[in-house]
C-alpha cells in the first residue's frame, strides 16, 4: 500500500508581509502531480493545515480545491489538525466527509480515531490523533495525572488496544524528540516552552510507522519511519538550505516499510544573497538565479547607498530583508548577538531569569511547576 505524507501547509501564510497564496497554489498543483504519477491510495496531512485559526477566504477557497481535486482521484484522505489551526473549524462536516472517503481528526474527542483500509497483505489501520495539550486531555482521564505533554500523548494511547501482529500507522503533530536528541528546528515553527511540549519517540513503539507533522525540515527522528515529512513551502529564512518534499511509504506484509523523498520545486524559491550593490546588481551575477526569488540580501559596501532597496528591488521585485555587513554596522554587533540569545530562550527561561533577577533567588520547584502549567495553557496563544 502507498500512502503520500505531508504537512504544514500553512494555507494562507504571510512572510515578511508577501501573501504566500499564489506560491501555495502552485506546489498543491505539484503535489497532486506526484499523487497522479505514483498513484497512492490515500494521503496522510499532518496537521497545520492553515496558518492561523480563523484562515483567510483565499486560504479556504484554496484548501477546499485541494480537497476536492483529491477527491476525485479516488484516494482516501487522512488529515489532524495541528496548532495553528481552528480544531473545530477543521471538524466541520467532517461526519458528512467520512463518506467520501474524507477523515478528519480536528479536536480530541476522548478517544483515538482510527480507519482501517486493505490491500494484498490485510489490513492497515491508520489512527488520527490530533494536536493535544495536556489540559485537552486532562478531562477525558480523570484518574490519571496529565500535566506534561508527553503524560497526555501517552493517556491517549494508552486507553485503545493496539493490535501489533497487525500493520499500524499514526498521524500526528507534536513535538517529537529521541532520548537527548530533537529533530533540527527553524524560526518559522513555535519555540518549546522550557521543553514541556517534548515528547519522547518510544511512546510510539506499536506503529509501524508515524507521520509527523510541526516540524519544517523533513527527518527521521529515532527510527527511520518515525518521520517528519517536513513543510512543502519555505517559511523563513531559516530553511534557505532545506530541501522540501512529500514523503511516500510503501508498506509491505507487517514490517516491512519503505519510504521515497520526492522533492518539490517551487514557484519562487527563498534565497539569501551577499556583496557589494555593484556586484549584485551586475547582469553577469543575477542571471545566474531567478530573479523573482524571495530574497535576503547582505550589502558589504561601506560607502553610503542612497535607496539600496529601490535599486535592489528594481532587479529582485521579491525582496524581502535587507541588511549590511561592514565596519558601521559592526558597531552594534554584541547587541545583535544579545538579541538573538533572548530570542533563542523559551517563555520559562526568560521567566525564570527575570524572578533570579527580581528576587535574588531562584524559583522553587513548585513555583516552576505553577509556571509551567500557565505556560502550557498558553501555548495555543503564543503559536
């Protein structure tokens, strides 16, 4: 059985202020050209759907082609709502879907969805399980004490029989890590709340294989076919050098899968540029890439520039940052490298910084743990 793997669609995002909508369109068209070459019966979209929880009318009318062009491929579609997206927004008319062959886990319901298909070998079950927070799940396992995200993941799995002489995948979007190592992050994806939003990779043992979604660089994390199929689109500047891609799997008899990284080619690529204006607006140099790129460009002149942008912009229309490396600039260089050392601490370490600061203590267990839970009922605001 193939089954296509993807997520974090983002429908509807904004980068640097460039509607990415007509880009979006482009690489759903070069999806289902993949879908149409390699023929698989379903597709697994894990999570982030739209960008935000209430998506723009372009990003809707767009994911409602996208649906339907699938549709009439005959293949069945698998899809659970990640945390930038509405999970109720995402349910509607899911019940009336279900007989097309739509599946949609939007909120967590007390119970992991699951839909079972066939093929040569038997049965497949694929179980949906949702962007959870521990408190989404806390009122479903009155008994159990939920307060991390890795106690709730393990609550929801824990109340289904999982047959494991039989082949089983899980789609879902969290946030994946294996004993000490996390899977390579970029700028445009949510910062970990002091690591409470970590959950390790073995809670997943009885899946064959687990398809990820929240992370926008495709990678394994743990076993080979525990994966993240990463973004179809670059979302930051962060994810210049990232190679996007759908994910096929090719399950065999119980056990035995496979799996193929099919690259995406994009409309417009996102790039980053260095060196003098002279050298960057020369003929010679820019018809070597595409001009219409989203570009970052670094200016080293020191002489002054009088409308660097206007000029730069008359070759890349589709610039989107603009900075200089020289000796001016390099004034203010341990204030860049504070600024960035904030941006890298999670809300908790910050916190915890500030009260040190304040108090001339550090925080006590209990104070942290208060913290950590105001925090964790926050997440869904702060991404």
């Amino acid at each position: 059985m193939k089954l296509l793997h993807t997520s974090d669609l983002h429908i509807g995002k904004r980068v640097n202020e460039f509607s990415m909508i007509e880009d979006q369109e482009y690489i759903l068209k070069e999806i289902l050209k993949i879908v149409d070459e390699h023929q698989p019966q379903g597709i697994l979209i894990a999570g982030d759907i739209y960008d935000k929880g209430v998506p723009c009318v372009e990003g809707v009318i767009l994911f409602d082609w996208f649906l339907t062009e699938l549709h009439k491929r005959e293949l069945a579609i698998f899809m659970v709502s990640g945390n930038h997206d509405s999970s109720e927004r995402i349910n509607f008319g899911g019940k009336i879907m279900e007989e097309n062959q739509i599946y949609i886990a939007g909120a967590f319901e007390g119970k992991l969805e699951k839909v079972t298909l066939t093929d040569e070998h038997g049965l497949v079950n694929i179980y949906l399980m949702p962007f959870v927070k521990p408190a989404m799940v806390r009122r479903y396992f009155p008994d159990r004490e939920i307060t991390s995200y890795q106690e709730a993941v393990e609550a929801v799995l824990d109340s289904v029989i999982i047959d494991r002489s039989e082949r089983n995948l899980l789609v879902a979007h969290q946030f994946i890590t294996y004993q000490e190592m996390e899977p390579e992050r970029s700028d445009s994806e949510t910062i970990s709340l002091g690591g409470l939003d970590n959950i390790d990779a073995s809670v997943f043992d009885a899946f064959d294989y687990v398809a990820l979604g929240h992370i926008h660089g495709p990678q394994k994390i743990g076993r080979d076919t525990i994966r993240y199929a990463g973004s179809p689109l670059k979302y930051s500047f962060s994810e210049v050098r990232q190679k996007k891609s759908v994910t096929m799997i090719e399950m065999g008899t119980k056990g035995q899968v496979s799996y193929e990284l099919i690259p995406l080619i994009p409309m417009r690529d996102m790039r980053e540029i260095k060196g003098p204006i002279a050298a960057l607006t020369d003929p010679s140099v820019y018809c070597k890439g595409n001009t219409l790129d989203y570009i970052h460009a670094t200016l080293t002149d020191e002489d002054e520039i009088y409308d660097a942008i206007g000029k730069l912009r008359s070759i890349y229309p589709n610039i989107m940052r603009l900075d200089f490396d020289n000796s001016r600039s390099a004034w203010n260089g341990d204030a860049k490298l504070a600024a960035m050392d904030v941006e890298k601490k999670s809300s908790m370490e910050l916190f915890e910084e500030f009260f040190a600061n304040q108090n001339n203590i550090t925080m006590t267990d209990k104070q942290r743990s208060i913290m950590l839970n105001l925090f964790e009922e926050m997440v869904g605001e702060l991404s």
